[in-house]
C-alpha cells in the first residue's frame, strides 16, 4: 500500500507528540487522523478506519492495553504500533503485554523518525490477514 492511500490513526493524550507524530507521518505522504484519548480513538477507529493505530501505552480513561484489546475485538486485524515512555511500571514490560494483547510493533519513547516509519511501512506491508 503506498502512503498516499494509508490512514494511521495515532491516540496518544500528549498533544506535543501527536502533532510530532502527525508532522512525521503527513511528510511521508500518509493521511493522518489524531484521537488524545482512548475514547475517542475507538470511536474514531469505528466511524473513519485505519490502515495502522499506533497506541500510548498510559492515558487517562482508558489505557492503552485496554484500548489494544478493545480494538482486537472490534478490528480484529488491526495493525498496531503501541508506544511508551515509561510510567509506574517498567516500560519494556508494558510494552511485552502490549504484543501480548495485539500489538505487532512496539517503540520506546523517545523514537527516532525512521523506527516509527520504518513500524508504519513493515505492518501495511502485511498481508492483511495477518
């Protein structure tokens, strides 16, 4: 799939990083939709769709393993890319549930620009029924 033609929804409550993300993801030439919450990140995945989700792993409401298996149930071959910077546990191990629960890729914050696209790149090269 060519980037032109991929949506990548990124739910992520740190306003900074999503519109990092966005700028990141917009120059490679992929359609981007931003949710700052769990919430509005299912509902936004169920009403427009995407191609890749990347996932903060903390958020208010509704964290990001939660959400990670909420949109398994939902779209179950969803491609998702969860993110952590670390929180009240050990990042690496939240990040090991969050393949657990669905993840395919996962990226410790702070990345650099090419692991998130080289992330977004690999997974819209699967075969969707993976």
């Amino acid at each position: 799939m060519t980037p032109a033609a991929a949506r990548v929804l990124v739910i992520d409550d740190d306003a900074m990083l999503r519109s990092a993300v966005r700028r990141i993801l917009e120059r490679a030439g992929y359609a981007v939709l931003e949710a700052g919450d769990g919430e509005a990140g299912l509902q936004l995945h169920q009403e427009q769709g995407a191609d890749v989700v990347i996932v903060d792993i903390f958020m208010p409401e509704r964290d990001g393993l939660e959400l990670i298996r909420e949109l398994r149930v939902v779209s179950p071959g969803a491609k998702i890319i969860a993110i952590s910077g670390g929180g009240r546990s050990g990042k690496t191990d939240l990040l090991k549930d969050a393949a657990v629960f669905g993840a395919a890729r996962i990226l410790l914050k702070p990345f650099e620009t090419t692991e998130l696209l080289a992330a977004v790149r690999e997974l819209l090269q699967q075969d969707p029924a993976r």
